[in-house]
C-alpha cells in the first residue's frame, strides 16, 4: 500500500510528519507554493505529503502509520467541518480514528481556491481560458463570486459559460494558477500559515523510528 501511494522506505523510516491532502489539485499545488513560499523544498521541512482525499485505502494506511507511533495530519478545506457532501470530511476520517485535532485547514475562509486574490485569477483567467467576447476577465468579475455559495464551482461555472477553452474540471484551476505565480510574496498569507503550522507539526514530532517486530 505505501509503494501505490509513493512512499518509498526511507520516507517511511525518517519522513517527521506525514500529511494527507484532500485531492490530486492539493498534491499537484501544494508542494509547488511551499518551496516559492519558504525556498525549500516540503521534504526538506521533514514532511511527507500524499493524496487520501475519497481513498479508503489511503486513510486505512494513515490509520496504521498513527498505530506505529508515526505523526499523521490532514491538512483539508476549511469547510471540510461543515460541508457533509466532500467526499474527506470529519465524518469519514473518525472512522479511522482521527479527529479534528488531527486536521491543519486551507482556506480563507472555506477553502484553497479562495485564498488567492481576485487579481491572481483575473490574470490567470486572462492567459489560461480567454473570453470568446474577446473582453478581458477583471478582478470585480471574480469578487463577485465570493458573495455566496462556493467559490471555485461559482467560478469554474462562469468559466464554462464564457470560454470555450475553459478547464473540464475545477481541479484543473488551481494548478494553472500555481504555474503563474513567480515569487515569494505570490503565495497567499492565509496558505503560508497553513504550511507554517504544518511546519511546526513537523519539528515537534522529530524523528520516530519503527518498533523491533513491526
């Protein structure tokens, strides 16, 4: 199960904390924005990152790495706690033993997609899924998406309706998104004290070792 998921037995022997994420968008992203944001690589942090999110599987191996005294965190939408419908959400996880102790949240408020400004994806929408009117995507286009409802399908939907280029999914956007951004400042603030808890969570598990017999 830990080859299927990319482990290899040196990450399982000396990685400090390992952190499920929701998705293939998170998996894809996330290690991309941590070294733009810190420098360094998330390994190099002592962190293993993996996608869990709707895997059974994935979650039962998380389950055993808690058994043998590893550090396991989830780091998961913020309304992963309100929004019954995800696919990875508390209900799902307690099934396998973990709590909401055990979860670090992306989102500002509710999730990734909307802790990056509204200029951040006007450009990116500009380059990556240009309007068939020819007009240009403007960041009062996008704010206006946060008002209610959820964000990125508000905003994958306005997408569709205006672009024939547009992603065929909404996981697509956020890793158009990540591909664009070229400096440190780049990485939203909310998304950096993600990582920095993360971080933290890492440095206070130090080293384990797996016990004689395992």
């Amino acid at each position: 199960m830990a080859v299927s998921l990319g482990f290899r037995n040196s990450v399982l022997l000396h990685e400090r904390c390992f952190v499920g994420v929701e998705g293939p968008t998170e998996y894809a992203a996330l290690p991309t924005l941590f070294k733009l944001a810190f420098g360094y690589p998330i390994q190099s942090a002592g962190i293993a990152l993996w996608d869990c999110g709707g895997n059974d599987g994935a979650l039962s191996f998380a389950k055993f790495l808690k058994k043998h005294r590893r550090t396991v965190m989830f780091l998961v939408d913020a309304d992963t706690m309100r929004d019954k419908q995800k696919r990875f959400n508390i209900d799902r996880l307690s099934k396998q033993g973990f709590t909401e102790a055990d979860c670090l949240f992306l989102g500002d408020p509710n999730e990734l997609e909307d802790v990056f400004s509204d200029d951040q994806w006007a450009g990116t929408m500009n380059a990556a899924w240009p309007r068939d009117d020819a007009q240009q995507w403007t960041a009062q286009d996008v704010s206006g998406l946060r008002v209610g409802g959820k964000f990125s399908k508000s905003l994958h939907n306005m997408l569709r309706q205006s672009s024939s280029s547009a992603p065929s999914g909404k996981e697509d956007m956020v890793v158009e998104l990540t591909r664009r951004l070229r400096k440190p400042s780049d990485v939203p603030p909310a998304l950096v004290k993600s990582f920095e808890d993360a971080i933290k969570v890492a440095r206070e598990a130090g080293l384990a070792y797996w016990p004689e017999g395992s």
